[in-house]
C-alpha cells in the first residue's frame, strides 16, 4: 500500500517546499507538516485507496497524521533534521510506546526528512528523504546495543546518526525487536534514576528504603 510512497514523496515533496520558499530552518520542523499530509492524501488517491485522514490538533499530539484504511488505522510522524549535524529529534517516549503500540500496532510510520540552507539563495532545501516503521529510525545506546537511544530525564527516545539513515543501518529490525529494547531500556533507566536519588537520601531515609525493598 505505501511501498512507492518514498518515490513519490522525493519527487513531489521538493518541489512543493521550493513553491512556499521555506527559509526559517528553526520552524521548519513545524511547517512540513501541512505539505506532507497533502502529498500523502494526493499519493492515496492517485493509487485509488479509500482512506480517511486525521491530523493531529495539536504539536503535541500523537500522531501528526492518523490514516483509517479498510477500518485499520495507521500512524504518521514527521521528524526533520538539518543535514550539518546528527538528528536528535524526540522519537515519543519509552513509557508513551505501551500506548502507542496498542493503538496501531506495527503500522507506526515515520517520515525524515534531512534539509540544509541552500548557501546561495538561503532558502531550505531537502537534501534527502526517509521513510519506515519509526523504530527503524531509533539509535542504539552507546553503553549497550540492545538499548535504545534515549535521553535521561525524561526518557525521550533519539534517532540513529545521518550515516545510519545513509547506509540504511538499521538496529531494530522489527516490532518485537524493539519492545524488547524497551524493556532493557526501561529497566536501566529506572535503576540508574534510583542510583541518582540514592545519593539525595540521608541515612535514616536509606535504612527505611532498605527495609522496604527487603520486604518487597
């Protein structure tokens, strides 16, 4: 169903960011959303697919694209990165996943697109364009490579490098590659989380935290 998507999205999507003459690299994230949806409804029905499509209200909502076909639903994110330094775009959260994946299954898609400022006429350009199941887009964490790539604080997950996204490098190959990585993840998270606020803890409070867990 989506397998010549990637084809058409690389020869209409350029031609449709060079019509708005985008220049804003820092909103530019937030502005492909409109023109991609477009090309994906216009790619549905060039291929005759009857769909219905649902964008997300909201920045913060998930997805930024939700398609019902043949009463399946399928999500669509959109994550844009310039071409100069690695991504580091949110991939969602390691506990949002749980959710996620209970709504739409393996039929989470992600769309990335890699731009940079054209040096002459200082307008964005799209150097390159990818298309997959999200979790194929997901880094691997330098400390385990069963792990996911993440940020700490608040258990964001990160994509893998531009040399990654290039020699098609791929470190979760399917759904059930990935849930297991989350639970890896998870588990580490949580234990060096503890670690942190172990050393916030006074003696007594410690004691009483050793207690609990001996009886846990």
């Amino acid at each position: 169903m989506f397998n010549d998507l990637l084809k058409y999205l690389k020869k209409n999507l350029p031609k449709k960011i060079e019509s708005k003459d985008y220049s804003n690299y820092e909103t530019f994230g937030k502005e492909i959303e409109k023109p991609l949806s477009y090309i994906i409804k216009n790619y549905l029905n060039k291929m005759k697919i009857t769909y219905e499509a649902k964008p997300a209200k909201n920045k913060n909502a998930f997805p930024d694209l939700m398609l019902t076909i043949n009463k399946n639903n399928y999500a669509f994110e959109y994550k844009a990165g310039i071409s100069h330094t690695n991504p580091e775009n949110d991939m969602g959260t390691l506990n949002a996943y749980k959710d996620k994946i209970s709504k739409f299954g393996d039929n989470i898609y992600c769309i990335f697109i890699k731009y940079e400022i054209n040096p002459v006429t200082e307008k964005i350009q799209i150097d390159d364009i990818y298309f997959d199941k999200i979790y194929r887009f997901i880094g691997n964490s330098s400390k385990n490579k069963n792990m996911l790539k993440y940020r700490k604080k608040d258990g964001n997950l990160r994509p893998k490098s531009w040399k990654d996204f290039s020699n098609n490098k791929v470190y979760f190959k399917s759904l059930n590659d990935f849930e297991r990585a989350m639970k890896v993840t998870q588990i580490y998270r949580s234990e060096q989380i503890i670690y942190e606020h172990l050393k916030k803890l006074d003696k007594p409070t410690l004691k009483r935290v050793r207690q609990k867990l001996e009886n846990y």
